[in-house]
C-alpha cells in the first residue's frame, strides 16, 4: 500500500515550541525505527520517520485552522464558505535529524456520500501511520447537543 501526504511546511521543532512550552520535551526527540512511521520521500529519495497526529473531522468544523494555530500562520488553506481539503496536507517540525513531528490534516466528512466513501478508505490508509488522532469537534455543534440534552431533561 502507498499513501501520500503533500508537506505544505517544513520547520523545526522550535516554531512550535516557542508558541507552545510543553513541546520543549520533543527538541532532539529520536523516534524509535518503526516501518509504520518511516516515510519515503519521492522528491530526494530520503526516508525519515514521522510521529504524526492525524486532524480528522466533519467538513468546515476547523481542522485545517486547528493546525495552522500551531504554527502561528495560515499556511494550509481554509474556508468558512465551501470544503478546501482534499488530501493529507501536512506541516512537519525536524525534531532531530530525519525525525519529524507531522500534524496531518484531513478532509472533511460530510460534504457528498461520493466523496466520504473516499475519504473513509483515505482515514482508513493513514490509521497505521497516525501516532496520534485528534477528532475536531465544531463549538456549535458541541454548543448545539448540550441545549439538546439540557432541554430533553427538563421535558
């Protein structure tokens, strides 16, 4: 099996610990040798091994501005308006030589049955390779089921 992701940034560790402390921990971290977190690079040939965190969720509930706030910039592409992702669209932080940490954005669920059927196989491809998941929930969706349950209670 051969799944893609497209690097949209490639830093250190250091952009996001300067925003964030507890990062700080990761600076010079050694991923242990994993067949499931090395990754082929096409473009120079390199292997290098990923801790991803994989950003998945229903479509125009934030995922793509949740991983820009990382880094303090908007470097993947976001909407409030129409869905913008469409592949694994990654910003990678070196933590040591070939070492990254990978925060993966996904497309959303939820846009047309043609293509969440896509993009269910695509989450399902990229499970083995996902150090962490991280399901992004809308505020007022959140919002939205809390009055639900609130107003159910009281019927």
């Amino acid at each position: 099996m051969s799944i893609i992701k497209y690097y949209h940034h490639r830093g250190h560790i250091e952009e996001i610990a300067n925003r964030f402390s507890a990062f700080k921990q990761f600076n010079n971290a050694k991923i242990r040798t994993n067949s499931n977190l090395k990754w082929h690079n096409e473009h120079d040939d390199s292997i290098s091994h990923h801790i991803q965190i994989a950003f998945f969720g229903k479509t125009g509930y934030g995922k793509s501005t949740t991983v820009n706030a990382f880094c303090g910039d908007t470097i993947l592409k976001t909407s409030g308006i129409a869905a913008c992702t469409r592949q694994c669209d990654s910003l990678d932080f070196e933590l040591s030589p070939n070492c990254y940490l990978s925060l993966a954005d996904f497309p959303g669920i939820g846009e047309d049955e043609y293509r969440d059927q896509e993009y269910l196989k695509m989450y399902g491809d990229y499970l083995s390779s996902s150090s962490v998941v991280v399901y992004v929930e809308s505020r007022y969706e959140r919002l939205r089921n809390r009055r639900v349950s609130v107003s159910k209670s009281f019927s």
